[in-house]
C-alpha cells in the first residue's frame, strides 16, 4: 500500500509561491495619492559599499551622454531624486520601450510578486547586479511593491494585477492566479523580440547565465527542473531521456522563436480555462504532447511541444533545486560551480525558502538582522560518532541521532528564552532524508550522502518558530538565527569578536569552584544550574554579544516558576515536524516530539489509525 502524503506528492514537487503577470493596467486610487506626494527613498537593506566593481562597472556604462536619463535607463540602485514625485500610473506600464531601455545584447531577466517577496526580489536584484548583469526588469503586483522599488532604483513595472500585499499558500486561489498571470506576463514579453530568462523570486543567481545559455542557441526554450538523479556528472545539458522529474517553470530561457510563441499562447489559453489549474502542471503537458525525438546535429535538445519546439533540460547540479543543492550538494560532489538555486523541495512555506537562503549565506538581510539588541547564545553540539556513523541508517538510528540533537536544543531555548538572548541554531545532522512519499531513506539514484548536513525545515517548523505565538499561552518569543550566522561576511566584527566562552563543569569539583575572574572571555559553570544561577552569573555579561556554551548537554536545571515551565513547554513543542514517510504505510510519517525522553519506551513510529495521526501537543 503506498504511503500516505497529499494527492500531489506522487511526484517529487516542490512547495513553492509563483507569482507573475500582464502589465498594461491603471492602478488603484492608492496609487494616485502616492503619486502627488513627494518622496524620499527608503534605506537600502544593504551597505551602498557592498556594490562589486562589476556592478559598479554595467552602472557606469548603462547611460551614454546621447540618452537622456529616464527612470528605465539609468543605473541600478540609483534612486531617484529626493523630493521628487511619484511618476504617473502610465509611466510604470509595460511597454517594448521600457524592455529596449533595460535589454542588453537582446537579453532581459524578468522576476514578479507582491510586497511580500520584497526581499526576496531585492536578494534577486542584488545577486544579479554583483554579477555584473543589469539587465533586469521586476513585475510589480501591487502598487506598495511598485512604490518601494522604484524608490530603492530597481526598474519595475505595474503588473495591473491587483494583488493583496500578503503571502499566498501554496495551492490556494490566489496561488493560482499569480500562476496564470505569470503566463499571461511571458506572452505580454515575447511579441517584443528579446531573449527572456524568467525567474521566480525564490531563487537567486550565482553566476552569470548568459555565457552558458548561449552554448544552445537553437533552443527556444532551455527549462529548470526537478530532477534529483544525475543524468550527466559534466555541465552539458541533462540527458532528456533520463530525466523522471517534472520540468520546473522557476527558471527558465524563452527565445522570440514562433515555436515559442505558439506554446505560450497555448499555455495561455489552457490555465485560463480551469482556475484550479497548476500553471507548472500544465506546462508539462504541453510540452509532452510531442516529445522523444532528438534535434539533428543537437543532440542534447528534444523536439517537443507541437513536433517543432527545441527544447533543453538545464541541468540541475548547476541550476540547482532545492534537493540538489541544499540536500545533495550535487554541484559540490560533481566539482562543478552552480550557476542558481531555486528553494524549491522544502517545508516551512516561504519562511523556510528564507532561512534555507540563510544557512547558505545567499540573502541579503537588514544591518540590523547581524546585531540583535540583547546579543546571541550558542553551543557545540557535541555530537557522539556513534550516532553519526555506526550501525544500519534506519528509521530507528536516524531519530536517535535526531532526538539527541533535540534535546540539547530544547535546553538551548530555554536559556536563551531565560536569558533574552538569540539563539544560533547548530547545525542539524541526518541519516535519512525528507519527501512527501514513501522512500527507502534516500531516494535511490540520487547523491545524498548518509549522514548528511540537513536543512533546518527538516526537522524543525521554521514558520511555527517565527509566529507571534500568544505570550499569555506560549510566553515570550524565541529569536534564533542559522547555523552559518557567525560564518556569514555581514556580520559585523565587533559582534564576532565580543564572545564570552563558557565551559560547563561539575558543581562540586575543584575545578568548578575555581574563581571565574582569571579570564574574562571565558568562563565556569556549573551543569544543572539553576534558574537564578544562570541570570546571576551573567548578568554581568549583558554587553557581551556573544555567549557561546561548549555543551548544552546537562546545561540547565529547569525553570524555577511553573507558569512559565508550562508556557515554554507549549511553545517548543510546536517546533517540531514530522519525518515523511516510511515505505508501504498507509500513514507512513512519524512526528518527531520534543520532549521524547520524558516518555519511556517512546519508539518512532508512524500513527497505526487516523484517530492517532496528530502532533504529540495536540
């Protein structure tokens, strides 16, 4: 009997928010407001010292004395001038002037969203541009996007959607509707001649593309993809005939071609005839329609679509999916530089897209996300080799390793919930890897590698942890950050170098009772310390930034309130997720459960009923 999982996970898919559409349209009165006001610009959520010379370099040559500067022209992040007006609604329409004005050598990048995504597109914008590509257009969705774009200098356009400035589920009607205006978008662009790489705003460039999508130039179309079986260990195109996964819109190159063209308006005209349509889903069928006959001389592309249509499958150890880079690190193993990263294959909706960026040390965040006010806590996991490497990986071993992990986190919480500090995650190991369905453990073909560095949204509800969860049931909020924080370049070095060490030891020792006043960067403490010990001991470390323990293993006898015990024990213990899904079982996932060690003889397996299949808290 097959596992248990959502209609849709018979395939690996991802989770994942699209966004797009056709320009064109007035805005609402809202924008006429914005627009007779005068405006200053925002502050950049990045030091205008992080430009690259090779920004630096496409900013200076973008603008000849012959043009005249016009918002479309002029060089990116270059804002406009204070106190100026907001342009009128007609000014931000979609037009083959505005896509000329951008365009480089018959080339232009397109991303699109709403408000919601603005860092995520300002990430975008920023990854592109350090690679010396500015050939870029982003499509606003609503008229607050529209606004603080313009105001950061990153070309947009009005998309005449009017969307709601919020997140949309993955699924929902509103997910849909951003999918078929992304199609209607393609088919707004291609009747103006250019080259155009359409992107999702939930991936970001590493390299720049355009070298190697000119190696294919009888392609009309050059797609991304959900394959996580390597077809080819070089960076030439997959092998279309070994590839299983369905093809994924969030990256992909369209050429002005009439094959082109023709499927765009087909497609067009499909998602427009079922609302409930999954834009991606049927791409994949157009595109299937015809497929299996290798183009003459290019053996790499496939006729598709009508018989007519060359297409090419971007191999994803470089235009990575969310599998193969976070989970694999296929281009690492292949020895290959990645050109992209799309966050697809992961489960905390877009909070987990974010932080999966983060743990790579890809987005671009506030000055402030590297300097919390109250400073940051963090511990060495101290992971036994037993539990990494020795014996069978199982479903068994695998929550050993994970549980044990778990439990060092829990006691890091609350330490830093005690002492109002940011917690850095440690980096979180597994033995066995996620998806939607039944697996053996690994999927078989791929490269994952037993143990394997896994993402934090693995294991852990990234979105549950970042909510405001009510402080009356649940009691204050626990900030954390990545693992990769202390390695990242923004942090700044006065935060980095403001570190108290301590080493846990045995209340009684010698050693322990040693005075802690011989060295002021680092310090002893005794395990199972007590609530008032731990605010005693450093309170006198306030203004250090970074309180970093070499266990967390024993660190912390508990709170000494009940109330508040209770209140962190119902927040924590919605932390945690579920490992999906053990083969040939009906209800094949197990929830992984905080507190495991309080309950004995506790086994992980999954709920034998429907009546049992609920997280431990509920």
């Amino acid at each position: 009997m097959a596992a248990w999982c959502p209609a849709e996970s018979t395939k690996p898919v991802f989770v994942g928010i699209y966004g797009a559409v056709l320009g064109g349209f007035a805005v609402s009165a809202l924008f006429f407001l914005l627009s007779s006001s005068s405006l200053s610009a925002p502050p950049l959520p990045f030091p205008a010292a992080a430009t690259s010379p090779a920004a630096a370099n496409i900013s200076a040559i973008a603008l000849t004395p012959a043009q005249p500067e016009t918002m479309y022209n002029r060089p990116i992040w270059k804002p406009p001038p204070r106190g100026a007006r907001m342009p009128p609604p007609r000014a931000f329409r979609l037009t083959r002037d505005m896509v000329r004005a951008r365009a480089r050598d018959g080339v232009i990048v397109v991303t699109f969203g709403n408000h919601a995504f603005l860092d995520f597109i300002l990430t975008w914008a920023r990854h592109l541009t350090d690679l010396g590509v500015d050939n870029l257009l982003v499509g606003a969705m609503d008229t607050k996007l529209l606004r603080e774009l313009y105001l950061r200098g990153v070309p947009a356009f009005d998309m005449g959607s009017r969307m709601a400035t919020e997140d949309a589920g993955w699924g929902s009607p509103t997910f849909h509707k951003m999918g078929r205006e992304k199609v209607l978008l393609i088919n707004a662009l291609l009747p103006f001649g250019y080259e155009l790489l359409m992107c999702d705003t939930d991936m970001v460039w590493l390299k720049n593309p355009f070298p190697y999508l000119a190696r294919y130039p009888d392609a009309d179309l050059l797609t991304s993809s959900d394959q996580v079986i390597p077809t080819v260990t070089d960076d030439s195109l997959e092998n279309w005939r070994e590839v299983t996964g369905a093809l994924n819109i969030g990256i992909f190159h369209w050429r002005p071609t009439e094959p082109a063209k023709k499927l765009a308006e087909d497609w067009k005209d499909l998602v427009l005839s079922d609302d409930k349509l999954w834009d991606q889903n049927a791409f994949n069928e157009l595109v299937h329609k015809v497929f299996g006959q290798s183009v003459e001389g290019e053996d790499d592309l496939v006729y598709s679509y009508d018989g007519k249509l060359k297409l090419g499958v971007l191999p994803a150890s470089i235009f990575c999916n969310g599998h193969t880079y976070f989970v694999q690190g296929m281009h690492q193993q292949l020895h290959l530089e990645p050109y992209a990263v799309h966050t697809t294959f992961q489960y905390a909706g877009t909070e987990g897209k974010r932080h999966r960026l983060r743990e790579a040390m890809l987005f671009v965040d506030q000055p402030s996300y590297y300097d919390s006010p109250g400073g940051f806590l963090s511990f060495k996991p101290n992971i036994p080799k037993s539990l990494l490497l020795d014996g069978a990986h199982t479903v068994e071993s695998h929550f050993a390793l994970v549980n044990y992990q778990l439990k060092q986190i829990r006691t890091a919480l609350a330490i830093a919930s005690l002492l109002k500090r940011t917690l850095v995650m440690p980096p979180l190991w597994c033995r066995l890897d996620r998806m939607w369905f039944g697996h053996p453990g690994v999927m078989e073909g791929t490269m994952t590698r037993q143990p394997f560095l896994c993402p934090m949204d693995h294991v852990l509800q990234v979105h549950v942890m970042l909510n405001d969860l009510p402080k009356e049931e649940f009691g204050p909020h626990i900030d954390f950050r990545e693992y990769s924080f202390f390695e990242n370049p923004s942090l700044p070095k006065q935060v980095k170098e403001s570190l108290l060490e301590v080493q846990l030891c045995d209340d009684h020792s010698s050693r322990c009772s040693t005075a802690n006043e011989t060295n002021k960067h680092r310090i002893l403490l005794p395990r199972n310390s007590t609530e008032q010990k731990l605010l005693n001991v450093f309170s006198s470390y306030k203004n250090v930034k970074i309180i970093q323990f070499s266990s967390m293993v024993d660190a912390f006898g508990g709170f000494a309130d009940a109330t508040m015990q209770t209140k962190f024990r119902n927040r924590v213990k919605r932390y945690v997720g579920l490992w999906c899904c053990v083969q040939f079982c009906e209800i094949g996932h197990i929830y992984y459960d905080m507190y495991w060690d309080e309950k004995p003889g506790w086994k992980p397996r999954p709920p034998e009923t429907r009546e049992q299949d609920h997280p431990p808290w509920s």
